[in-house]
C-alpha cells in the first residue's frame, strides 16, 4: 500500500519541521511567491548532502557525477565532481564507483568489487539500451559517515586463536594471538592477499605461535624461502607482516626472535 499523509486538518496546522527547520507556508500568506522562495531555501539546505556524488543522466549515453569528499582511513579524498562520461550502451548494469584514489570507474559490469579487495565508494547502477540510459538507481547508502581510526572510530579487531586458523583477506589489519592456547597454533595468511594487505601476530601464552604463507615467502633476515613458517614462543615476541605487489610478505615490524621453519 501507498504511505499515507497525515489528515488535511493536521497538515493545514503544521508550522515548522523541528528536524530540519523547514517552515510550512500559512495558508493565505502574501506575498506567497517569497515565503515559497523561503520554503524552497530552506528544503534545498537540508538536501544539500543528499546531492554529494550523486550520478545523474546528462541525456544519450552519458553521465554526470555531482562533487563530494570520502574517508580512506584518516586521508579526505575529494571528487570535484565529472561531466560527459560516456557509458557502454546495451548494458543491463554498468557499476559505477570511485576506487580509493577518488577515480572514477564507469566500466565494471558484472558487480561491484569486493570491499575485501578493493576498497571504494558505490555510487549507482546504470542500465542502457538503444544509445540512452534506461535507470539509475542510486548506491550510495552507508558511505555518509566514516569516524576514522585515529580519532577514535573504527579500531583494530584483535582475536586470540586456541587452534589452526586460516585468515581472510577481510581480516587485513587486524591483530592475531594465541592466548589461551595449551599447544602450537599454526595461522596461515590468505593467499594473492593484495598489496597492503597487513596483519599483526603477538605470543601470549608460552607456546609456539606459527605463521604460515602458504605458497608465498615471508621475506625477512631469518629467511626468504617459500612455503615456510615463521614461529616464536616468548609472550611478548610480535611481529607485522604486510603484503607485497609480488604476492608474498614483506616484514615491516618485529620484535623478539622470530625463527624460519627448518
């Protein structure tokens, strides 16, 4: 069923919307022409934001993307906005979407890509036929507010392992350890993790605390072979790996001794 507005009496009595500010016209009011150049003000000050980025249709093939600002972690990256982007046509969905330099990207047509993989803003999905655009259908939900880490928003997920565990890419950045474990624990990195993608490993039960990369290498001075652990068994001991753009991992932090499988 449609929504239903409040009765004509209710409406005829409303003055002011208290979450917005926009003031009702009274009935019979003059001159009307500038209390509804107020009105329109006051609406288009509160819709302000709703337009950040937004895709709209230009007219044939091409699209216009309206200027807005985004968090990449505690970088703002700012889209001056676009015109004349010209689309594929006899596309049922063309996903449009800035990747995290603030590009845009008008060429995806399968789906959006993973925020595990690549992170970006979803702006809309575009459907063409006949050399113009059928529909827009807006994606920007969930994009408006970011806190950023450093002041206090989204914080670092850290998760003890009493058992083998196989980490995923969605996990990047987050911090591992074996506290509670009676016995070794092996964690294993996710494979073709891509560039910068980084965990965290700290021992905190006196047990060997293993990482293992797979087919890839951990590349630092205890060794560089492929398809080899690296382990410690001091509480305390730690160490950050981040990966590289030839797929294996690169040692950015370490602290304790941290040993090559033999």
């Amino acid at each position: 069923m449609a929504e239903v507005y409040p009765s004509d009496n209710e409406l005829l009595n409303l003055q002011t919307d208290g979450e917005t500010g926009v003031e009702y016209i009274p009935t019979g009011t003059s001159p009307y022409y500038l209390q509804f150049r107020k009105l329109l003000y006051r609406l288009l000050l509160a819709a302000r934001r709703a337009n950040d980025l937004r895709v709209y249709d230009e007219g044939g093939l091409d699209i216009g993307v309206k200027g807005g600002k985004f968090w990449l972690g505690t970088e703002l990256i700012n889209y001056n906005g676009s015109t004349g982007n010209t689309l594929a046509d006899d596309r049922e969905n063309i996903y449009v979407y800035l990747d995290s330099s603030g590009n845009l990207v008008v060429n995806e047509y399968s789906s959006f890509p993973s925020m595990d993989t690549t992170p970006h803003i979803r702006l809309a999905t575009v459907s063409t036929s006949s050399g113009d655009i059928d529909l827009i259908t807006d994606c920007r939900v969930g994009h408006n507010f970011v806190v950023p880490y450093e002041a206090g928003g989204v914080k670092k997920e850290v998760e003890a392992h009493t058992s083998d565990d196989t980490l995923t890419l969605w996990e990047s950045g987050s911090i591992h350890t074996n506290l509670g474990a009676s016995g070794t624990v092996t964690l294993t990195l996710p494979a073709s993790a891509p560039e910068g993608t980084t965990f965290v490993f700290a021992v905190q039960a006196a047990y060997e605390l293993r990482v293992d990369p797979g087919n890839a290498t951990i590349r630092d001075d205890s060794g560089q072979t492929a398809d080899k652990y690296k382990v410690a068994d001091a509480i305390g001991e730690c160490i950050t790996f981040a990966a590289d753009s030839n797929g294996d991992w690169a040692t950015v932090a370490k602290h304790g001794t941290w040993t090559e499988e033999p």
